[in-house]
C-alpha cells in the first residue's frame, strides 16, 4: 500500500500542532516588586525583587504559615532579605533578626535569591502547562524542577502583559501533612519593574546577626552537617 490513510496522518499533525501556534515564552524581568496574597500561607504581603542588584525581599504580615518564619516568632509579621550571600530573617514588630542561610556554605545552603535564570530552562527542567487562573488575570503555567524531582515548582505569566502572576514553590511547615507552599500570588495593578535598591538594604539590626539555628536553618557556615529541610 502506497498511501497513508488520513487515519495514519492525524496523530503526526496533531503532535505537530504546538510547533504551528506560538509557543510562549517565561520571562522573568529583571526587577520587579508587587503586593501579592498567598492562600498556601494564610497571609498576604510585598514580594520585590532585583537581579543586578542580586536580591530578593518577602514581606510576610503574618509568618505563621512559613516554615521558616514560625520556628522562630510565630504569628508576627517576618522578612525574608535574600542578599550579598545570606538570608537574614528579620522580625521587625518582635525586634530580632538572625541569617538562616549562606548561598553556599554550611548546614544549610539556600541559594542565591531567584532571578531571571530561574525560568531560562537551563537543565531542561521547565514544561509549559498551560492556563491558569490568578487573581483574575489568565495566566501561561509552567512546571519547574528543582531540587526534589517529585514536587514541581510552577510558574504564572499573565498572557496579556507578559508580566509574573505568580510563583509558586513546594513546601511544607513541619511534615509534608502540613502544605504550606511558597506561593505569591501578584496583584497586577501593584506590580512595579522599577525596585527602589533600599528595599533591599541590610537592617541594622541584622548586621552581625547570630545564625538562627534550630531546625530549620544553618547554625552557622562551618558547623557540621545535619540534614535539614529546605
Ligand atoms: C504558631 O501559631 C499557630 C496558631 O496560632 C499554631 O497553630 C502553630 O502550632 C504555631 N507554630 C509553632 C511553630 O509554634
Ligand atoms: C525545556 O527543555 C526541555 C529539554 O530540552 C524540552 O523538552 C522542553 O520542551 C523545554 N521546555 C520549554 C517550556 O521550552
Ligand atoms: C513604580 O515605582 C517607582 C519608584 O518607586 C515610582 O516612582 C512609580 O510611580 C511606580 N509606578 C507605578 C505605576 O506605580
């Protein structure tokens, strides 16, 4: 038999199908800072964040639903300042601040802040997924692989502006019962890709801040190895 049938043709042009339409692209800007509501932990708060600059800050109003936050004041407003190789978490209403983490270096290594590489599909670990809906907005979802294969990480685009609705990073506070994903939730109208740099500006009262320790963060840069929770 010469001829294909139709029938042997369909499932080729339909796997060709994505080729012909376009394929959309994640991008993360630069810098960028919005307000965001987070219903994986129970709070809302103000995500900046600035890759030149090589930092990002979370805002919790309440930390309750953070793994990290609650170990240390628990129902109290906490920051998350990722910059120049640490993380401080910085409790501004209890009045304390301590480093959970180096980038590279100790018990517990968190990594630099996220930036644009995040999305750039470096170890073909990014799938699009689909249409989301955030907040209002229809958004382009993407699956990310990080660093634990079985619990994707994903990442929203508004398909109209191109701009990020959202992240969202799988996570837990005390056992994997307890979900309590790292999700920021964009509001549009708030979202700003000119980042004053003082956003990110180092408090005083973390300057030489005592490693926070516990269960959930490094005890320092040279202490022994334990397995902690990321
Ligand atoms: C934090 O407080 C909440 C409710 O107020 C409570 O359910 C939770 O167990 C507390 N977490 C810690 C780590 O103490
Ligand atoms: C990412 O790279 C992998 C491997 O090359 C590829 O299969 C996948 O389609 C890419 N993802 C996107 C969203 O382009
Ligand atoms: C964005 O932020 C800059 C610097 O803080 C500010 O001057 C500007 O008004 C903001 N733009 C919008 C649309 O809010």
């Amino acid at each position: 038999m010469a001829f294909l049938r139709l029938g042997d043709m369909l499932p080729v042009m339909l796997s060709l199908w994505p080729l012909a339409t376009a394929t959309p692209q994640a991008t993360w800007p630069s810098a960028f800072e919005a307000w965001y509501a987070s219903d994986a932990k129970h709070t809302t708060g103000h995500y900046a964040t600035d890759s030149h600059v090589g930092a990002s800050r979370i805002v919790l109003r309440d930390g309750t639903g953070d793994h990290l936050c609650s170990a240390f004041h628990n129902a109290t407003a906490c920051e998350q300042l990722t910059v120049a190789g640490f993380r401080y978490l910085y409790f501004p209403n209890a009045g304390d601040c301590c480093k959970c983490c180096t980038y590279t270096t100790g018990t517990y290594e968190c990594g630099g802040p996220v930036g644009p590489q995040w999305v750039k599909n470096l170890t073909g670990n990014l799938r699009y997924v689909g249409r989301s809906e955030i907040l209002g907005r229809s958004c382009h979802k993407w699956s990310i692989v990080g660093l634990d294969p079985e619990h994707l990480n994903y990442y929203f685009q508004d398909v109209q502006t191109g701009l990020p609705c959202g992240i969202d990073g799988y996570n837990y506070l005390r056992t994997p019962a307890e979900p309590a994903d790292d999700q920021y939730l964009f509001e549009a109208d708030s979202l700003n890709l000119t980042v004053p740099t003082s956003h990110f500006d180092v408090p005083e009262r973390c300057q030489d801040a005592r490693y926070c320790g516990g269960e959930v963060c490094a005890t320092g840069p040279t202490a022994p190895e334990t397995t902690l929770q990321i």
